[in-house]
C-alpha cells in the first residue's frame, strides 16, 4: 500500500488550515464523495479520469477506519483511468470501412465524401465497444496526509500526476497547498516580515555563481528556474553543491539545528546539467558518483547537480533515497526495517513514524545549508568553495 511498505516516492505539500485531526469517518465520507466513477459524472473531455481509491491494490475502492486511518495519517490513492482507442485498431476500423464503400464505386476508389463517412464510422465503432472500458488503463498512486505534520505526500513525482493529485485533495477537503521545495525552504516560516525581508535578501546575495554571468542575477542565469514553482528553488542546486565540498572537504558528519548529527554519502547516482541548457547533461552512477573525475570536471565546467543519490543516518536510522535538487522530491527512498515483526497495525503505524523522521531529517540537512547561507561567514564559504574547484588537479 504505497507508503506502509517497499520504497517510497514522493513530492510534498504543506496543507493549510486548521488541523484535520482526529480523522474520522467524515474524512472517510469526503474520500467516498469524490471516488472514481463518481467524483466527475461528465465525460472527461481528454479522455481522463481522475478519483479516489482505497489503495490496497488498483481495483480497490473501499475505505474504512482500519485500513485508511493509521498513526494520525490518512492513506488511500489517487486512481487515474485513461480511455484511449488504439490507434491502430482505429485504423484497420477506418480501411474496413473504406474497402466497404470503395466496392460500391465503379472506379474501386471512394470518394471523399466516402472517406469522412469512413472515418466517423470507424470512430463510432471504436467509441461504442470502448464504453464497456475494454481500452482503459487505470494507474493508481499512493497519498498520505500526515495530520500531525500538517504535510501532504504524493506518490509520484510526475508533474502530471502531482497535477492531478492536488487538484482532487483541494476539491475534496477545501483545503490550500503549498509546494515543499528548495526555495520555500530556504524562505522558513518567519512570522515577521522584516525578518522575511532580511532573508530573501541574503538568500539572494553571495551566490556560488559557478555558471558565470551577472553575480546578482542568478535566476535568468538558470534555464529551469522558470518553470520551477519557487523563485528561489534554484537554491537546491547550490546546496548540493554545498554539501558536496563540506563532505569531501570537511566532515561526513554535519550537525543540526536539533542537537542531532547527520552522517551524509553521495552515492549511487549524479546528474548535473548545463544552467545555460548549452552543454548538455552528465548522468553518471556510480558508487560513489562525485568521486569520478568526470563528475568533477563537469563541476568545474559550470554544471550544476540536478539529481543526486544520498546515504544520511540519523539517530542510528538509516535512509537510501535520491533527491531531485529544485523540488526536493524524493525517489526510491528505502526506510529502515524494524527489528522485530510486528503485528499489521503496528508495523503500519511504525512505517509512517519512519517517514515523519526521514522527512525531518531531510529539512534539517537542508536548514544546515541555509544557516550557513544566510551567516555573515557565508562569503568566506564561497570563497571557500571556488578554490576547491579552481585549485583540484
């Protein structure tokens, strides 16, 4: 069931409003209200269908207390069922219907009007034995709303699926979403708007500028950053840039703003690409990526990392996961097994725990980077980091 077993994917949301706990049968009527078959009674004009479903399997649309409501969070799927003729059925339909009308002509060949006539029947055809949904494909992803956290998972990190997903929650709870990245991270939660200020205009300053151009405007410099749902999300990039020097040039081990410590590794898998979209992108996997040469030479060259592979452990709990650097959305994140078997109710109940901390553990990683940007010290830093990159053999 998504998120309760195997690896996760996600992109995340900050939910607003007044807090939806406790869960109750309500939110359970509000999932049902809005259930595929059911939450869009009209023909879906693209040919898609979006609703809720139970998540236990595709074809599951039940909810209940004790399998949706678990540890404060609520777990089900979005389904999305797609009705598409084939295109090639459609067509041996359309040459039927041509060869039908073409034999009634002395020349053998239809006529135009034969040819439209052709194609509609071939369509009507198609259209009515697709009513019986003998062409639908229905693909379903997991969403966990974290009621303690006030935090909206979505188990994807296609655009168009995450598109659909937040659109579905809004409908049905009413609620807004405010997308978790790089950039509305690096802003915080600042009840004061000096404060605000003062932040955005050190985020602002002092950028590593490793792709050339005016220091000052490194949004335009940046061909993704305007698509990007953040101004600043652009900011993932320099903190894995970041914490590529810190690990390879101070410690593995970083300390948080809890007390806590973080143990880091680049692993797996970097991919950097050209801000300037010139020279193309580097996808290298490797067991240790940054460590090729080629990994660093594409740095030095102005590429930034986009995608990366990380290891953290914090408070003995270990994490594999990749990171997409703009959105901080997440991939293949493997969480750690518990140590003894337990029943059902609590192994579920322990997998969200497990989430609620790597997800804690990842916004204080990235809090480090952003106290040390907005530190006075933070010009050193930079300083710091371009000589790593201009001094390497």
């Amino acid at each position: 069931m998504g998120f309760l077993n195997g690896r996760m994917t996600f992109t995340r949301f900050r939910v607003g409003g007044h807090s939806p706990l406790p869960f109750s049968e309500e939110t359970l009527g509000q999932l049902e209200s809005h259930r595929i078959g059911q939450h869009s009674p009209a023909e879906p004009t693209d040919g898609v269908s979006t609703g809720w479903a139970g998540g236990g399997h595709v074809l599951d649309v039940n909810f209940d207390l004790a399998k949706n409501l678990i540890n404060d969070a609520l777990h089900a799927s979005i389904r999305v069922d797609t009705d598409k003729i084939p295109g090639t059925l459609l067509r041996a339909y359309t040459q039927i219907e041509l060869d039908a009308r073409a034999a009634m002509n002395p020349s053998g060949t239809p006529t135009k009007a034969q040819r439209t006539e052709a194609k509609e029947a071939a369509k009507a055809r198609a259209e009515s034995e697709a009513a019986d949904g003998r062409f639908r494909r229905c693909n379903h992803y997991p969403v966990l709303w974290d009621g303690r956290g006030g935090i909206l998972y979505v188990g994807s990190t296609s655009s168009n699926v995450v598109e659909r997903a937040t659109a579905l929650f809004r409908e049905t709870f009413e609620r807004p979403l405010e997308p978790i990245t790089a950039g509305s991270l690096a802003m915080g939660t600042s009840d004061s708007l000096a404060e605000s200020d003062r932040v955005a205009q050190k985020l602002g300053e002092g950028s590593l500028n490793l792709y050339g151009g005016d220091s000052g405007d490194a949004l335009s410099t940046v061909a993704w950053a305007e698509k990007a749902p953040n101004m600043l999300d652009h900011l993932g990039n320099e903190f894995l840039v970041w914490l590529w020097h810190q690990l390879q040039n101070e410690s593995d081990t970083i300390p948080l703003a809890d007390g806590s410590d973080v143990a880091v590794m680049l692993a797996k898998t970097l991919t950097l690409d050209c801000p300037r979209g010139e020279t193309g992108r580097d996808s290298l996997t490797d067991d240790s990526p940054t460590r090729l040469p080629e990994a660093f030479r594409a740095l030095q060259s102005g590429k930034l990392p986009r995608k990366a592979g990380l290891i953290v452990v914090r408070h003995g709990a270990q994490y594999e996961f990749t990171i997409q650097a703009e959105s901080l959305a997440v991939t293949g994140a493997l969480l750690p097994k518990p140590e003894e078997r337990l029943a059902p109710y609590e192994a579920k109940s322990e997998r969200i725990d497990g989430l609620r901390h790597f997800a804690e553990t990842l916004d204080l990683l990235f809090d480090a980077y952003r106290a040390r940007k907005t530190a006075n010290s933070w010009a050193d830093e930079v300083g710091r980091i371009k000589r790593w990159l201009t001094n390497a053999a």
